[in-house]
C-alpha cells in the first residue's frame, strides 16, 4: 500500500461531513483576539445574539486559552474554532479546552499529521494548490484560504476549482461587508471569515451593542 494510501485511510470521512456542519451554521466566521481577558464573554456573546454562531479565536494573546474556556462556558451553543494555530502543541492546547475546530493560518507536516489523529477536525490554511495538495494527500478536503486578498483572492479560488474541484474553503484576510458576498457565490466557498467584526476601537470601547449590530449586518445580509 502506498503511504498516501494509508494516510488517507486514518481521516475518517465524517471529518469533512462536521466541518461542513460548522461552517453551514454561518456563512461569516468573525476572528477574535481577545487582548483583556473581561472582553471574551461580552464580545463573544455580543457576535452570537447577532447571529454569528461560529466564532474564531485566535490563540495570538496571552489569555486566549482562558477565554476559550469561558466563552466555551457562557455560551454552550456556539461552535468554537481555535485560531492561529502553529504547532501540534498548540493543537494539543485547543482538544484542552474542548474546541469545535482547529484553524491554521498555513500547514507544516507536523500539524498535518497531528490532525489527523486529533478528535478535533482541523481546517488548514493554504495559499497554494502545493499546500493543497499536501492537505489532499492527508485526507483534508476543507480549507481556510489565507491571506485571501494577498494570494489572488477569487481568482485563485476559481482557478483551484479547476485542479481540485472537490476541495471547499473558508477564506480569510482581507475580506470585510464589501467583498464577502464575491467570494461566497463562488462554488467552493463555504464561509468567510474576517477580523472586520471585531474592530480594536469598539472592543476598547466596550460597544457591544455596535459590534452586535455589525454582526447582525453580516447574518442577515449573507444568510444562505
Ligand atoms: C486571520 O487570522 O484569519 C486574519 O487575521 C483575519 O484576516 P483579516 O484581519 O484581514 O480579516
């Protein structure tokens, strides 16, 4: 049997049937990092009443783990990916804290493995039809594309398309209200995701209500 074979053969096929799951809960998943660790259960909380179900957040801050732990906590119905993901270790961190998903901003071999084995499923991010078809050869068929403007955007969603039809992505970086909507009539898109819900000056401003109504903005303007 050849190695592809048998890493192929490790992915259990529903690994994709629960992404899609997730990710059909919303079209926009906002991208959280969190800087105060009072700030998480009110942001998050603010996302979910406007509708965002599928939250992001990213492990770039020093109490990112704890409020996973507490958004987890408050608000039982949301599905929580971890972020920024690096290293199995990180990995590791986010199957701890009972995540809904893993997301990578890009993929070593390491954390390609890792997935593999984790209960948790991973969406890795990829740039390249290279990176994608490492991710193939392991069985992954969803992916975030990251950075999505900087790497083509949807010309290189639709040329993917012609290689790897099959595959589904989540792009990110550099998407926001205006350009979310081009990307999601694409056949292979299945979600956006965007730090453009989560402004640094309404998080510092404890605007809730703001960041809900821009929440509510991107539910109801991209609802499936
Ligand atoms: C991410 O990690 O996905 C990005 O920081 C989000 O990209 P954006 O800030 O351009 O939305």
């Amino acid at each position: 049997m050849t190695v592809e074979k048998s890493i192929d053969k490790q992915l259990p096929s529903t690994r994709t049937t629960e992404l899609d799951s997730i990710c059909l809960k919303a079209e926009v998943i906002p991208v959280l990092a969190v800087q105060r660790i009072e700030d998480a259960v009110p942001l998050a909380r603010a996302l979910f009443e406007g509708g965002l179900t599928v939250l992001e957040i990213t492990l770039r801050t020093d109490c990112a783990l704890e409020a996973i732990r507490r958004i987890n906590e408050a608000l039982p119905h949301a599905s929580i990916g971890v972020g920024t993901v690096l290293t199995p270790a990180q990995y590791r961190q986010a199957e701890e804290v009972n995540a809904d998903f893993v997301v990578t901003p890009g993929t070593t071999e390491a954390l390609y493995r890792y997935g593999v084995t984790s209960p948790v499923p991973m969406l890795p991010g990829v740039a390249t039809v290279s990176e994608l078809m490492t991710g193939w050869q392991y069985g992954y068929r969803r992916f975030k594309f990251f950075p999505a403007e900087a790497s083509g955007g949807i010309k290189a969603l639709k040329a993917f398309a012609g290689p790897i039809p099959e595959a589904r992505f989540c792009p990110t970086g550099g998407i926001g209200i205006n350009n979310a909507e081009d990307y999601l009539a694409l056949k292979n898109v299945m979600c956006v995701g965007g730090s453009w819900l989560t402004p640094k000056s309404l998080i510092d401003a404890e605007d809730w209500d703001a960041i809900r109504s821009l929440a509510r903005e991107a539910a109801e303007r991209f609802h499936h």
